[in-house]
C-alpha cells in the first residue's frame, strides 16, 4: 500500500506574472546565494589551519547561515517554498538500515 504524498505549503503571494524579476524571483536568487556560501564556509573552516581564521569563518558563516534560514521563512511564509511530507514507512526504513550500520562504527554502541 503506498501513501500519498502531501505537501507542506502555505497559501502562496501573488507575484506578477511578467519577464522581469518580481521579489519571489529576487528571494529565491538570494537564497540559492546563500545556500552556496554557507557551503563554501563550511568547506573552507575544515581546512582553516590557523585558529584565528577559522573562527573569522565561523563568525561569517554563522551570519551567512542565518540569513539563509531567514530567507527560507520568509519564502516559506509567503508560499514560495514547499515541502514533501516524509513518508512514515520510508522513514522508519531508512532509521533500521542507518542502525544497522551502526554495528560497523569503530567506537562502538554506546553512542545510540
């Protein structure tokens, strides 16, 4: 038996319909940005050397990754952003293969 999938969406915001850039348009280019840098940083502090540095880092990505989780409220709110509901199944599947894998950790059970 397979269950439906159902979306997690607010009521969308008009945005008008024409070729140029409506804000929904100009959320989502931000957004993308942001999502990209907060990637980057988090590449670049695992291979910061210098402490220093690696927390100049830490401190513009944290700002980076608030902006970007603030960017995705503000699309979700307005309807601009959705999400699938996780299928329950799916998930109680895929929490049995991830603990089985867990028997193959080096540090033992006692993290469960």
């Amino acid at each position: 038996m397979q269950q439906q999938s159902s979306n997690i969406q607010n009521t969308s915001t008009p945005v008008p319909q024409t070729p140029q850039m409506n804000d929904r348009d100009f959320i989502n280019d931000v957004l993308s940005m942001e999502k990209y840098m907060t990637a980057s940083y988090c590449t670049a502090m695992n291979e910061a050397s210098h402490q220093a540095f690696y927390q100049d880092l830490l401190a513009i990505f944290t700002e980076t990754q608030n902006a970007q989780r603030d960017l995705f409220n503000t699309m979700f709110q307005k309807g601009w952003y959705k999400l699938e509901s996780a299928d329950l199944q799916k998930l109680k599947q895929s929490s049995q293969q991830h603990q089985g894998y867990s028997t193959q950790f080096p540090y033992g059970q006692h993290l469960q």
